[in-house]
C-alpha cells in the first residue's frame, strides 16, 4: 500500500489526469483501482486539482526565477507543467497571466513567432564533434557522411561513399579521424540512426572511466554545426547548381561509386548502346495534306485501301504526318477497358483528350448523320437555332459506319497534337482493326534530360519474364536481341514493373 501511494503522489506531481495515472499503475505496476476509489485516496493526501492552490506570491516567485533563465522560451503551457513538477498547485490561467506580467517581451515574441536564439558554447577544440549524413544527393550516387569541430569549425572528415547508412563504414571513419588526431573528442553528437552506432560504442568505450555522457543524441535539426557544414557541398554537388551532374543523373549514367573523382566519363548519346532514344527520320508515314487534319472521307478510304498496314507507330518525329496502325488490341478489348495508342513522342495531355463519335451513310458519299432518339437525323440550322430532321427513308444500319476520333496534345508542348481515327461500328470487322494517326505540327526535339517512352510490347514481354528471370538479364538480352529504340531504359525500369506486379498480386 505504501508503495501504490508513493506512486500516485508522483504521478500526480508529474502532471498527469486521473485517467492517465489509473493505466500506467495498471498497465506498469499491475495496481487496478477504480477512478472514484484513486480520487478518495489523492483528496485523503489533500491533493486536489481544483483546491488548496498555492500562495500566489510562491507561484509569480517561481516564475519570475525561471524567466530569467531558460524558462524565458516556454510558453504558459510548459511553465504551467514545471509548476505541477515543483509541487506548486495553481490554474493554467493563473500561469498565463503571470507570464504576460513577468515577461511580456517573451510573450509578445512568442506571439510574433520571433523566439530568441540560443548560443553555442564550446569550450575548446576536440570538446564536441558533430556528426551527420546528407542523403539529399543519394539518388544521384553521392552518400555523404561529414564530421565538424564545434569549437573551431575545423572539418575532421567529408567523405563521399557509395553509402552512408553503413555503421561500420562510419566507425572506419572514426577511427581513421582518431588515429589522424592521435586523440578522441570530449563527446560526440549524432542523430537516432544505426549508422551512429559503432560510433557511438567506440566513443562510450574509449570514455569507459568517465561517467559524464560521451555521445549525445538528438535530431539532425538541432545539429546546427554540421548541418550547416554539408550543405556547402551543394554548390559543387547538387544538379541544379552542376551541370555535369546534371546530365550524368537524367542520363542514367550516375554510377553509385567511392569517389566523385572514380566516375566514368559521360557518355555518348550517339552511340548504339546509348540509353537516351534519340529519334530517327522517318520515311514510312506520309505527309497530311495542305498541313491539315484528314476529312472523314479521306479516313474511311485509307481505311479501306490495300495499303500496308503497321504493326506499330515508326520511330522519329512525325511533322504533319499520318500512318496506319494494326488497332487489333484495341478492336478486342472489352467493354469496360481503356483503349491504348502507343507511340515514341513522349507524354500526351490526358487531360486535354477527348473522343468524339460520328456516323456517316456509306452510300450516300460518306454524308454524315446523327442519331437522336434511334432515327438518323440531318442537321439544318434556321434562323440561328440548329434543328435535327429524320431522314425518309430510314437507311439500313449495313449502309452506317462510325468513326470514333480521339484527340490530345503533347504535354511538353500542346501545339503538337495527335488524333487517332478507327472504325467502331461496320459491316465489315476486319475494317475496326485498322487505325490511323495522325501528328500536326512540329515535333519538339528531345532534350537530353528526356526518356522516350519504352514500346508496350517490350513492357508486356518485360512482365511475362519478370516472373522467371532476374531483371540483370532480362535487360542484357534485350539490349543484343532488340533495337535500341525497343529496349528497356535500364534495369530499375524492369524492376519497377516487377515491384508492382507483385504488388498487384
């Protein structure tokens, strides 16, 4: 019994609700009491929340002790906790009020979020060294681990690695540093992450007969020294202020090595295993008359011309050009699924697409109709207001075809636009597996920094392999069994499509 009431005279000092202190003595100490029965025993000690309050010239001397030290940065909140912790009972208004009459400067900077900086003191060289990663560069290759003295800002270490999160590559750090200095720092701090680890143990170990604490954790952003020291390294380092950088990483060319200096040259975006897709002339498309979209009557026919059909849209900038295409995918589709039209030009604007159905009378010079209310209709517009007249006699549904049109922009540039031409509704079927494209405009040239979009057919094939290969070499025989243009950008590309097919699944 004597043990459960010290314990709630100290739960209760901390600060605590009812609530709080019945689970942590049943939860921790295995004490179940009822709340009325905990309320009974803490008003028998004559401790109550809503009584007794301290004297209030106790309290404002206790506030105006804490003012002048560190307490001059709390709020009322934190100062109204301290006041439970010291045994003093006093309402969270009371506090508040006391504040803004002790230290309204500190109130009213609070108030304009516009606190009081705090001084480092070091007491002298080696006392304190600083420790932390900069990972904001890892997608790039460059894990970057940095040690600083925070007496006199001397760097002990920068390194460059293939990894930073390594404990024991940053305890070879450590003991390169030590060795280096022919001594170890007073203390060390560091964030929670396992790469400190090592560190911190040889550091505790070195200081075994001291008992002060040698290696201080905490967060990176408290860690002012060295999070100030690395991000110099940004100028050199980061993409936006490097341009070779730059390059190197939308090239895919970074490689993850030891030293920035170890890194291959850049390649070159001409030769044959190049992974930047660099379009070709080409000569299978034919050239949009007078630089405008087909009429309808024009598709219709090429649609059924004898021409050879694709079985996928030609490589290169396509400038006000159109090519048939095999659309047999998308003739087989069902119902519910979303039509594809795969090309080389990059991202359009789904955003901007929209598909438009029309019916035409094959026997009447490919006229068009509309179809309202299950009559085909012509159009007359009189007087200003657009009236639909049913056509007598009605014609045959063999004598009607739809076209469906699908119309976007390229997202990089909206005045290149595409629009794609197929037949939904015929007599003849073979005819709905023929599509055409159509490209207006100027193709924008492709930047270095872009990727071609790879060809769904390697994608499928890409997921039928993933299964029973490994993605190393699902990239190295599409590379000797495929064009360049068809092949896979690189191997995290195939193990991407490999993570969210298993994801699926």
């Amino acid at each position: 019994m004597q043990e459960r009431d010290q314990l709630m005279f100290v739960y209760f000092h901390l600060g605590l609700n009812y609530k709080e202190i019945l689970r942590i003595l049943n939860e921790k100490h295995r004490i179940g009491i009822s709340l009325c029965y905990l309320k009974r025993l803490l008003a028998s000690f004559g401790l109550y929340r809503r009584k007794n309050y301290s004297d209030l010239l106790d309290v404002a001397m206790f506030i105006h002790e804490q003012v002048q030290e560190s307490g001059q940065l709390n709020g009322y909140r934190w100062m109204y906790l301290k006041c439970l912790h010291s045994g003093l009972t006093v309402r969270k208004e009371t506090v508040r009020l006391l504040m803004r009459a002790l230290n309204p400067g500190g109130v009213n900077n609070r108030l304009k979020r516009k606190l009081k900086r705090r001084e480092y003191n070091g007491q002298g060289p080696n006392f304190t060294w600083h420790l932390d990663s900069y990972d904001k560069l890892k997608p790039f290759g460059f894990c970057i681990n940095g040690r600083i003295d925070g007496y006199s800002r001397f760097i002990v270490w920068l390194h460059v690695n293939k990894t930073s999160s390594d404990p024991r590559v940053i305890a070879g750090y450590y003991i390169k540093a030590v060795i280096r200095n022919n001594g170890v720092p007073l203390r060390m701090r560091g964030d929670l992450g396992t790469e400190n680890t090592h560190t911190a143990q040889m550091q505790t170990f070195f200081h075994r007969n001291d008992h002060r604490n040698t290696f201080i954790y905490g967060t990176s952003q408290h860690n002012q020294r060295i999070e100030k020291g690395i991000p110099e390294c940004r100028r050199y380092l980061e993409p936006s202020q490097n341009p070779t950088v730059h390059q190197r990483h939308h090239r895919g060319s970074l490689l993850k090595s030891h030293r920035i200096a170890a890194q291959p040259p850049l390649p070159d975006i001409n030769h044959p295993t190049s992974n930047i897709k660099q379009p070709k002339e080409c000569s299978e498309v034919k050239g949009l008359p007078h630089l405008k979209l087909l009429l309808s009557t024009a598709i219709y026919h090429e649609i059924q011309n004898a021409d050879p059909i694709l079985a996928n849209v030609p490589f290169g900038p396509k400038n006000n050009k159109y090519v048939k295409i095999d659309n047999s995918m998308n003739a087989n589709r069902g119902n519910r699924q979303r039509s594809t039209f795969y090309d080389d030009c990059g991202v359009w604007d789904s955003s901007s697409g929209n598909t438009i159905k029309t019916h035409y009378i094959v026997s009447d010079n490919t006229r068009q109709v509309t179809k309202k209310e299950g009559q085909y209709c012509i159009g007359q517009k009189r007087k200003g207001t657009l009236s639909f007249i049913p056509l007598n006699p009605q014609p045959s549904e063999t004598d009607i075809v739809t076209l469906r049109k699908f119309y976007t922009a390229l997202k990089r540039d909206s005045s290149y636009k595409k629009r794609v031409t197929w037949l939904s509704s015929t007599v003849d079927h073979n005819l709905q597996k023929t599509a055409v494209y159509e490209y207006l405009g100027q193709y924008p040239p492709v930047s270095h920094e872009q990727f071609i979009r790879t060809d769904h057919k390697t994608m499928q094939q890409i997921r039928a392999d993933v299964k029973f290969n490994r993605p190393q070499k699902i990239y190295s025989d599409n590379l000797q069994n495929y064009d360049i243009n068809l092949a896979p950008r690189d191997t995290k590309q195939i193990r991407n499509i490999k993570y969210r097919d298993e994801k699926k699944e």
